[in-house]
C-alpha cells in the first residue's frame, strides 16, 4: 500500500511537471518596445477617421499590398490583381480564409464598404480616381476609374489603408478606434493608455502573412507591449535596464553608446523620414519671398547632420526624400547653404544690422518666433537654428510643445517658423503639404498660390503613366522649392536598439520594423 502512495505520488508529480513544461503553461513571451515619440499623441486607431497613423497601425491591420524595403509591391490581402489596357479597371482578387479579430470574415462586400467609407474620410484623395465600385463575386471586386492612377497600388500599402472590421466598425460607432480597434492583423488590440503604452495579443488565427515574413503566422510572441516614452534619456535608459527590448529610432545623443554595447545590436534601416523648417508665408517679414530665401540659405544642413545626427543620413536640398524620381530637380532649384548669398538678399531688401546685431528696416527689428517639438532632435535642430539666424541678423525666440498639442496651435495660424519632419516615401506628400484648401494643418507653410494649386491637380489627376506622373511632380516641386516655402535639412536613416533577449533571424524585408517583421521575432 505504501509503495503504491510512492508510485500514485510520483506520477502526480511527473503529470504536473509536464503540464507546466507543456506550450499551454509556458511563460508568456512578451516584447516591449519603446514608440519612437515622433508617433506619439494619436487619438485613434481608425484609419477612415484619422489624418494621422503611427506603425501601430501594421501590427492591427494588414493591407491589400505592401512596399517592401526594396521598393517592390507585393500582394497581402490581394491574391492578385489587373489593370485594364486603358488604366480605367482594376480588378482586386481577395485572398481567401481572412477573418477579423472579432472573427467575421474579409470579402468582397466588406472591401467596397471600406473603399467606399475611405472616399469620405481624411485619406480620401487616396480613392480619389475611384468612381464606382462593382462586386464580381464573393472574393472579386473592380475599381471603375476616372481617370488611370498610376498611384493607386502605392496608396494602398499605406498604413492609411488597413482595412477595418466593418461589423465593429458599425457595432462600436464611434467608439471605434479607441475603446475597441478590429483588424485582420498578426496582433490583436488589448488595452490603451494614452499617452502611456498600448497592449497587443498575437491573433491565434493569423496565417496570411505577406511574402516580406519569413513565418506567415501566427506571432511567435504572445503579446507586445508599445510603450510611448517622450524623453529621449528615459528611453534610453528603459533599453540599457531591459525595461523595453526594442528602441524605435535610437536617440541620436546615445547612438554612439549604443553601438559600444554588446548586449545591444543596431539595425539600419532605409528612412522615409525629412527633417525641415517650415516658413509661415501668411506672417509679416515670411510674406516676402526673398526673406524666405535668405532665411533657407543661411541654414547649414550639414553642420545640422554631424551636431544632431552624428552623420547619419544625408543633407537635404529639396522637400522630398533622396530615392523619389520626384526628388531629382535641376540643379538650380536645391536649396544649399550660401550665408553671403543671405546676406547679400537681405542688404539688397534694405535691411541693416543695428548695434545690437539684429536687422532692422523701417523703425522694425526683424524678429521671429521659431517652435519645435520637445523631442530632443527638433529641439536640437531648432538651437542651432537659432544660431544660424543670428548671424544672417534675425532675432529668434524659441517655443517647445508637447507632441500632441502643436497640431491644434498650427491651425491658429499665429507661428513664424517650426522645425518639422514627415515620413512619407511618395512624391504627394507635396500635395498633402501645399494644398491651399487645408490651411494651418497640414499646409502649416499657410500656402496659396494658384499656379501652384495647378501643378499639383496637374500631378495629382492628369497623369496618365508612371513617367508622365514623375514628370508633373517634379515640375510641381520645383516650383515649390523656387518659392522657398520650406529650408530644407537631413534625410534620416532610421537605427532601431535591439535587446539581448531579441531574435530576428533575417534582416527585415519590410520598409519599417513595426508591422510584419514582427512575426518573425522571438524573445529569450
């Protein structure tokens, strides 16, 4: 009796060991990741509502296609899709077995009801070319154009464009996007702290990932937790102390640090990312254009790369990013730094330094007002900034704002100059810029001018091909950059901190590293 108790004892134990050591009672492999601040301040995660995504947005929702770092479009949700000759139908193949996180299904009816609600939301230029929307069958649907789009494809890798549950999307009005997010993602929506972290769940049921993962699904991370962390040294600090695994764009003052670290690897990754200054055209002195052209010259965009960025990236000349066929103008229209250009402008203009440096004309000093956000490379940029100008003789006071309220303070329309980036890798951003209908945000420049809001519906609508769209926007940007609307300063590369408890088996194929690299990590 009593060596049965030993046996029915040793049993237990061994069923209870194994149990604990099965997958279902394994301990749960969580990756934490530090937001880079610039995608901070969000107030919702619905891409038909928002003017304004962060890369949260590729872990929720997947895309029709998405841009690989090479530049190459490759089906997601799309299993295939065709242009007619004439460019006027575009036929979309859905792939099938895509189901939502609330478990409805992905077809055809619920992508013209998301293409349909997309026309009448922010990113409505986006299907602007869309006039009708036919359902072929239960997985097919054809895009009936205006006019050809040779952009089309492109606007659907944006993170603009994942695409929503329309059941929740209608079940949670306008609840939705903040209290309750639905995709076909690799990872579900858990929790939300504004302005403290996001809580996602890998979806258990995901199997269709894009050809840029290696592992087509599920995660093999149970949950990721995206921390928004504003201050670059506390950032930093939370990767050296492993209280997150992954920094999202390293602060460049600790890049050096990190590189020096061999618990920690760098990975380099191609940036979409243009750092500027923007010039408020509807303010006095910014109202003339040879001001504006002083003002661009008398910036140094590579004293700016090696004092803030410690060399890497390159110095911007024009308002695009350096791969955009857009972005090859003639020579004559890039901005360089010419500080006896400037001050030749301004002597020619009629201004003169007084005893106390400053440039004054008519009884005025000139004085502006220069904001940047408190994150410590635009903060940066705009002390050196600071600097340039008082040289050229301009007396400049800087401002700071939190990340999430500058937006509201640009629609007042009362700021002067501002530090400013974008991340975008196509030639409308221009459009998105510069439009004169959407003054304060986001044409903080407050432009208007009719020869320019035609080069831009000339780009924008009239382009039959590829060639002829690439052509009518550098016409666009050149003459954009002829106004001086903007100086402009670095094109970044974007250097990721990646903990000792992280595994990435490949360098990623994806153009970020949030989104479907994800699917391929593991944590230790």
């Amino acid at each position: 009796m009593k060596r049965l108790k030993v046996i029915l004892l040793t049993c237990l134990l061994m069923f209870a060991l194994g149990m604990l050591c099965s997958p279902l009672y394994a301990a749960e492999k969580v990756l934490t990741v530090s937001l880079d601040p610039a995608d901070a301040g969000l107030d919702t995660f619905n891409p038909i509502t928002s003017n304004r995504t962060n890369n949260i947005y590729y872990l929720i929702y997947d895309r029709l296609v998405e841009m690989g770092a090479d530049g190459v479009i490759y089906p997601h949700l799309l299993k295939s899709w065709k242009v007619s000759d004439d460019g006027l139908k575009i036929t979309f193949s859905l792939r099938e077995g895509v189901t939502f996180h609330d478990g409805s299904k992905l077809n055809a009816e619920v992508l013209k009801w998301f293409l349909e609600k997309l026309a009448t939301g922010k990113s409505k230029y986006m299907v602007a070319a869309v006039e009708s929307i036919d359902i072929k069958d239960n997985l097919t649907v054809v895009l009936n154009l205006s006019r050809p789009d040779p952009n089309i494809l492109y606007n659907f890798t944006s993170s603009f464009t994942g695409i929503p549950s329309k059941q929740a999307a209608e079940k949670y009005g306008d609840e939705f996007g903040r209290k309750y997010v639905v995709g076909t993602g690799p990872f579900e929506f858990v929790s939300w702290k504004t302005g403290d972290e996001i809580v996602l769940k890998k979806n258990l049921a995901y199997t269709w990932g894009s050809a840029l993962s290696d592992n087509q699904g599920p995660a093999k991370v149970d949950k990721v937790v995206i921390k928004e962390i504003l201050e670059d040294s506390t950032r930093f600090l939370e990767f050296k102390t492993g209280g997150v695994d992954i920094l999202e764009n390293v602060p460049t003052l600790f890049l050096a640090k990190l590189k020096a670290d061999p618990k920690a690897k760098i990975i380099t990754m191609p940036s979409s990312t243009n750092f500027h200054m923007v010039m408020n055209t509807k303010r006095e002195f910014l109202d003339n254009v040879n001001i504006r052209k002083a003002i661009a010259l008398s910036i140094d965009q590579n004293s700016i790369l090696k004092a803030v960025f410690q060399g890497n990236g390159s110095p911007a000349y024009t308002y695009l990013i350096d791969r955009l066929p857009a972005r090859k103008v003639d020579a004559k229209y890039e901005i360089h730094f010419d500080p006896a250009k400037a001050q030749e402008i301004m002597a020619a203009e009629g201004w003169k330094k007084g005893s106390d440096g400053i440039l004054t004309k008519d009884g005025k000093k000139l004085s502006l007002a220069l904001w940047s956000k408190s994150n410590s490379d635009e903060r940066k940029i705009a002390e050196i900034i600071q600097a340039e100008l008082s040289i050229l003789g301009i007396e400049v006071k800087m401002e700071q704002f939190d990340p999430s309220s500058i937006k509201a303070e640009f629609k007042k329309g009362q700021h002067d100059l501002v530090v400013r980036s974008y991340g975008w890798d196509n030639a409308d951003i221009l459009e998105w810029f510069f439009n004169s209908t959407r003054p304060g945000y986001p044409t903080v420049s407050m432009w208007h001018d009719n020869e320019s809001d035609y080069l831009m519906h000339k780009a924008m609508t009239r382009s039959k091909n590829s060639d002829e769209r690439i052509q009518n926007f550098k016409d666009y940007h050149e003459y954009l950059l002829s106004q001086y609307l903007w100086a402009p300063i670095i094109n970044t590369v974007n250097n990721h901190g990646i903990g000792s408890r992280v595994n990435m088996p490949s360098a990623p194929k994806f153009k970020i590293l949030l989104g479907p690299p994800f699917l391929d990590i593991t944590v230790d």
